[in-house]
C-alpha cells in the first residue's frame, strides 16, 4: 500500500533589510555630493522697447519725410513734396533722329522731329527719303525743352539759360540757373551736386546763351531741395508719376537725373485719370 505524500505550503517572507542598508548608506552619501544654490530676486526697472516694426518705421518716415513726387504728362513736368506743388515746368519735345544718307554709305544725317499730341502716335518721315519712316533705332534722343507760359492759354516761350564752352548750364550761389551771359568778374558755380565750388568768370571765357532742358531745370531745382532738406527720413527718395503714354527713354533720363543729384531711391506709379 502507498503512502501519500501531504504538500506542505508555507508563505514566503521577502526580507528588506539589505535594501534598508543599502539607501542608509546611499542617502548621506547622495546629501554629501549635492550641492545648493541660493535664489535670489533682484527688483529692476527695464528700459521701454526701441523694437519698431517695418509699418511703424514707414509711418514715421511718411509723417516725417519730405515725399517728394516728380508728376509727368506730355504737357510737363511737375514737382510736388508734403504740402506744396512747384509750378509745372511746361516742355516742348523734340526727338533728334540720325540716319544714314545716302543709302549704303556711312554718312550720317539728323533731324529735329518736333512733338505734339497729334503726331505723337507716329513716327515721322524720312525727310531725304519719303518713301519711308524713320525707325525707332534711329531715335538718338528726346529732349525736353523749358517753356515758360504766363498762364495755360499762353502758348509760351522756350527758356533760354547761360552754358559754358562745355555745355553745361551754369547757376548762382542758390543753384538756380544763370539765365543771362556772365560777365568778368561775376561769380558761378557749375550745375552740380558734388562739385559746387565757386568760380570767378574770367575776362577771356565765353559763354553762350540756348534753350535750356528740362533735365537741368530739374537738376536744379533738386540740388535747392537737397540743400534745404538735409535731414528729412526720406532724403534719398523720389516717386515717378507718369501717364501711361509717357515715352520710355523719357522716363529714364529723368530716373537719370534724379539718381546724379541725390536721388537713387526711385520708386515708379501710373498717373490716375
């Protein structure tokens, strides 16, 4: 006969004392190798915030600023800041064409084709050939001639100013220009926005009186303003109002002008209306 074995059960005791040893003896050592820091507050006054944003920057220099605007038409130019508008420099527009004559040689010919709103939509002909038009190669340049009008039903006059042996216009002390002969001994000063020095007319210069342009009207009047306003925000800056059928290479001799007197800054708009 076989004998039962009886299982015998016993609960298991888990024994905590080498974990109890161990933090006893990891605790004063974690404490030894901490280290403290102390905190404390400091009571300060900041500065206001000098960060302006673009917009803000921008609305500064609108307030602030000069503005200056060149206004353009087939009529004239006309010159506009905050507030004030120049009298309108009315022009008379001729475009200097030259061309080869006679046909297949290297002989040149050149022509003063006088502009108006009738004609201006076409190109003129060839007055030794015409049997054909002049091109648009051969347009060499438009120049733009003052007119002064003593009111918009006058049909005005070209201005005529004071050129040296070189061809540039000369002005006074203020920048306008000269629009009589200089005489010996009077003093000049050339039309420029970097070499404004003085000269005394000489016994034996000559100097010559012809239609002055509008491009050096403008100068001149831009050297006044770059005098008057030195430190306006927008000092360096110039808009462009055109009409749409303003001529191109017109438009970039005045860009031109504004960038040799103190002007690089250009921006461009159309003319509403």
């Amino acid at each position: 006969m076989k004998k039962s074995r009886k299982m015998i059960s016993a609960e298991a005791e888990l024994d905590l004392k080498p974990m109890m040893n161990l933090f006893s003896i990891l605790i004063p050592y974690l404490l030894m190798c901490a280290s403290f820091a102390s905190v404390k507050l400091i009571e300060i006054n900041l500065p206001e915030s000098r960060i302006v944003t673009t917009q803000q920057q921008q609305k500064d220099k609108d307030d602030d600023g000069l503005l200056l605007t060149i206004f353009i038409t087939d009529e004239g130019i006309t010159l506009g800041a905050r507030g004030a508008m120049l009298p309108t420099t009315f022009t008379k527009e001729v475009h200097k064409y030259v061309y080869n004559w006679p046909k297949g040689t290297d002989k040149k010919e050149s022509y003063y084709y006088f502009v108006t709103k009738q004609n201006k939509s076409q190109l003129p002909m060839c007055p030794k050939d015409p049997s054909r038009r002049l091109t648009l190669f051969e347009r060499e340049e438009i120049i733009l001639y003052a007119v002064r009008k003593e009111n918009e039903a006058d049909s005005g006059a070209v201005a005529m100013a004071a050129y040296d042996a070189n061809g540039g216009a000369v002005t006074n002390a203020a920048g306008r220009i000269i629009d009589a002969l200089p005489q010996p001994g009077d003093t000049i000063y050339p039309l420029s926005l970097e070499d404004r020095r003085l000269h005394i007319v000489k016994a034996d210069e000559k100097f010559k009186l012809q239609e002055l342009t509008v491009y050096d009207e403008l100068a001149s009047r831009l050297i006044r303003i770059k005098a008057q306003y030195p430190m306006v925000p927008d000092r360096d800056e110039i808009k462009l109002v055109a009409e749409d059928d303003v001529v191109y290479d017109k438009l970039v001799h005045i860009m031109d002008v504004c960038r040799i007197f103190g002007f690089p800054k250009i921006a461009l708009a159309k003319l509403a209306g």
